[in-house]
C-alpha cells in the first residue's frame, strides 16, 4: 500500500483538514505527525503556498520533500500585495528592493536554470515584469539591461 501525496499547503500552517487530512487518513501514518513535521519544514514560508509532496511505506514511515512556492507567490509575499498588475506595462503594483530580489532568487535558485545568484535574480526580474512589479522604482525590463550591464554586481554576485 505504499504510495505518494502531493499536496499544497500554507507554509507553517498545515492542519489534519484538506488537503491533507483526506489524503493521509486512508494511510497507515500518524496524520497529525506528518502535519507537524510539514509545519516545521515550511515555516520559512510563512503563510504562502508551498508543494509537498509525501512517500509513505506500510510501516507507517514517511518522508516529505518540500518544494518551493512558485516565484510570484514569493513576489507577492515579499511586496506585500494580493494581485499583479492587468496592465504590468503601465501600472505598477509594487517596487521592491535589490536585497528582497536577491531574497527570492536565493530562495528559489535550486529550482531554476540559473548557475548563480546573478542569473536567478535576472529570471526573478522577468516574473516581477510580468506582475508589475518594479525594482529599485524602475521597470522591471530597465532594471534587467542595468544587471546585464553589471551596475548590480556588488549586490547579486557572490
């Protein structure tokens, strides 16, 4: 009766309800276990989506692996706001820094194509262009051409 669970939990506040609860009942594991080791896993990730996914033996033993939420829910939880922009062209929603760009792209790198901190925070960039989202209160494409023309290279190389 092994088996897998994918599910998408609130960081830090997974509970025995859905998703998982109906899930993980049928199982031979200890729902309210497998909830807390899922809360302590993904506390980092305070409130915000997060995969996870769950293999279980007939034994009862388990084991989770923790995705990451997807870059626009870390853009959103690091901005603070609900929704991107319908026009990301020409109305901006939010403006973040060159440190809480480099917060997501570290957050996210083992996730992208990227082979450093520089080239993650560029694919950051492009998801904050398509949000809205300004860097450093310039466009998200303008303020990309600046990190190729390497102004940015004391904040996002390592």
């Amino acid at each position: 009766m092994a088996g897998t669970i994918e599910a998408l939990v609130p960081g830090g506040q997974a509970n025995p309800g859905p998703p998982l609860g109906p899930e993980l009942g049928p199982t031979p594991v200890d729902v309210q276990a497998v909830v807390n080791d899922i809360n302590e896993q993904t506390a980092a990730f305070d409130g915000t989506e997060v995969p996870v996914t769950i293999e279980y033996e007939d034994d009862g033993s388990y084991s989770i692996d923790v995705g990451v939420p997807p870059t626009a829910a870390l853009v959103k939880d690091e901005a603070g706001f609900d929704t991107g922009s319908g026009e990301p062209q020409k109305d901006f929603v939010a403006d973040l820094s060159i440190d809480q760009v480099k917060t997501i792209a570290e957050q996210k790198k083992p996730d992208l194509l990227a082979y450093d901190t520089k080239n993650a925070a560029k694919e950051v960039v492009g998801t904050c262009a398509s949000m809205g989202v300004t860097i450093e209160g310039v466009d998200a494409r303008e303020f990309k051409a600046k990190v190729d023309d390497g102004e940015y290279d004391d904040a996002l190389v390592e």
